[in-house]
C-alpha cells in the first residue's frame, strides 16, 4: 500500500476524488495481485496498481486497474514507476520546464516525489537545493543524492537562507508544501520564474491557516512568476515515454532510488501519521501481504 501525504487531505474534504467519511475504509492505491476475475484481459496472478484502500483484499471494478509489468525489486512499481515518478518528473519537465544551468528548487526534498525532482533536475543539468526539515536530511540530499545544496526550514529564516544559498535566485520551485515554505521561495523567484504547484502537505493536517502566502500577488506580478498547478493523471497519454526514461535512467544508475518499507497492516495508521511528521525518507509503503 503506497502511502501519500495526500490521504490526509482526502479525509479534510474533496481534492481530485470525492472526500473520505468516517465509517469509510480508508482509501489508498496499492500494489495487488489479481486473484479472481471475470474481466477479459485480467487473469489471476496478473499485477495492478489498484485503489484497493487500506486492506488485504479488495474487489475493484477492472476499469481502475492500471495493470503493471513484473519487475524487480516490485516496490519500484509504487515508487519511481509509479505515481511518485511520474509526479516528479511530469510536473518538473513539464510544469517547471527547466533549462541547464538554471537553479531549481524543490520542497519536501527527502520525500518521495521530492528525492525524484532533485535528481531529474540535475540530470537536466540544473544547480538543484533542496529544502528539508533537519540536518540528517539535508546531509543526505547533497551526500547520497547529488543536491548541489540543502536548506533546513525548520533552522530558522528560510528566505534569508535560500537567498544565501541561491545568489543567482531561483528559476523553478517545486512546490510539495505550501505555506511559509511557498512564501519563501517566491520571494526569491527570478524573473519568468516557474512553480510547479504539486501539493501543500503543509496544509493538510490540521486547520485551515490564518493567512496564505504574504505579499505575493503583486510579486507575481512584477516578476512575471507562472504558477501552475497539476495532478499526475494530466499527462498520462504522455506515461510510456517517461517510464522508458525514468527507466533508462535507473539502469544507468543516474537516479537513486530511496524507498521505506513498513510491514503489516497494523502499522498503516502510524505510518500515516508518521509521514506527515517527516519521519520517512524516500517512498514509503506499507506491505501488508
Ligand atoms: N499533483 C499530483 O499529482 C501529486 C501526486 C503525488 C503526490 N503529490 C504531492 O506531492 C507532495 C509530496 O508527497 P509524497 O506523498 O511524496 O510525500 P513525501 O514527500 O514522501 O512525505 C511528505 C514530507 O513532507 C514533509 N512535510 C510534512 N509537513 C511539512 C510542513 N508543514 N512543511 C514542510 N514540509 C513538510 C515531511 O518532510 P520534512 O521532514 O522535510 O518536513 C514529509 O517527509 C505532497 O504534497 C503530495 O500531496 C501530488
């Protein structure tokens, strides 16, 4: 079972799918196996990513299976072959669109899509910082995952930080989180900056925040800053071609690979909680059986 920051804003209300009620079973999309199926094409012992929820067993409709290839190790289906790595990779090149040389910046940076955005970004040739909560976890982006640089938004004024860190501003931000982080970042947009609007985990848990991102229409303005949203799904007529070359570039050893592998359906609701409290690095999943 693939855990997301965004299954906590689905219990807050509606998103891209309707909103969660109590007495529901928890949703969430999973790696399965078929076993039964009266579907033509799906046969038992077939693979799909499935909106199974939080359960051993499921009985879905064949209409919202996604059917996958067998390859090992299987949890790279959940991570960077699955929704993670098309996420990082459809909303940099797509919605960030960066050019060599330009410095990107990415949020939740450690996280599962963010380890993916960074990566990419330097393959295209990008000065890459990353912005993560603690010093283990800046220590890694640059030591094991090739970051140029990495900025703790909990150690203090992150704008006046990222202004040091990035002298020559910022070209593209990849935004995971929202809030204070989003804030930060505009003030240091260059001119025709782009961000690429993936979530807000910063707002997921808990109320509604007092105030949004402070002084930032008119900056948008003058910096002629594109803000643009997305949801993975937009560019799936476009998905073969990216998992052949997110593919190449794991082969190659160009991309690392973090994942976080829980076991046993117990520990899905800790798991939840867990993620949003930073506790993960990489993809986490739960595998249940
Ligand atoms: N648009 C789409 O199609 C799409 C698809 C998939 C995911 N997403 C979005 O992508 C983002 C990353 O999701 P993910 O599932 O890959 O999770 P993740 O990045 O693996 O984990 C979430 C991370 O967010 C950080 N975080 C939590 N609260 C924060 C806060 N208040 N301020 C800053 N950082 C905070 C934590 O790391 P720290 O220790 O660094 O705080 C945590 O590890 C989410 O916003 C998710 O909704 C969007």
């Amino acid at each position: 079972v693939s855990l997301d920051a965004a299954n906590r804003a689905w219990m807050q209300g509606a998103t891209y799918r309707s909103a969660l009620k109590a007495g529901d079973v928890m949703a969430g999309g999973a790696l399965a196996e078929v076993v039964e199926s009266r579907a033509p094409g799906l046969t038992p012992g077939d693979l799909v990513f499935a909106d199974t929820g939080w359960q051993e067993w499921a009985a879905v409709s064949a209409r919202g299976l996604s059917p996958l290839p067998r390859l090992e190790p299987l949890t790279h289906l959940l991570s960077v072959f699955g929704v993670a790595g098309l996420t990082a990779y459809f909303g940099l090149l797509e919605c960030g669109r960066p050019k060599a040389g330009e410095t990107v910046v990415v949020s939740a940076a450690a996280g599962s899509v963010g380890t993916l955005v960074g990566q990419i970004a330097k393959i295209k040739g990008c000065k890459v910082v990353g912005v993560a909560g603690g010093a283990e976890k800046c220590a890694l982006l640059t030591r094991e995952l090739g970051f140029d640089a990495a900025v703790d938004y909990k150690a203090g004024d992150l704008r006046r930080a990222l202004r040091a860190t990035c002298p020559d501003g910022i070209d593209v931000y990849f935004d995971n989180v929202g809030g204070d982080v989003l804030e930060a970042c505009l003030f240091n947009m260059n001119l025709h900056g782009r961000v690429a609007c993936c979530g807000a985990v910063s707002q997921y848990d808990g109320a509604a925040p007092p105030h949004g991102p402070r002084g930032v229409p008119g900056l948008i303005v003058t910096k002629r800053l594109t803000l643009q949203g997305f949801v993975v799904m937009d560019f799936y007529a476009k998905r073969d071609a990216a998992l052949a070359e997110l593919k190449a570039w794991v082969d190659e050893g160009k991309l690392v690979v973090r994942e976080d592998v829980l076991e046993g359906l117990e520990a899905l609701p800790g798991a939840l909680v867990g993620l949003l409290a930073g506790e993960n690095i990489g993809k986490r999943m739960v595998r249940i059986a």
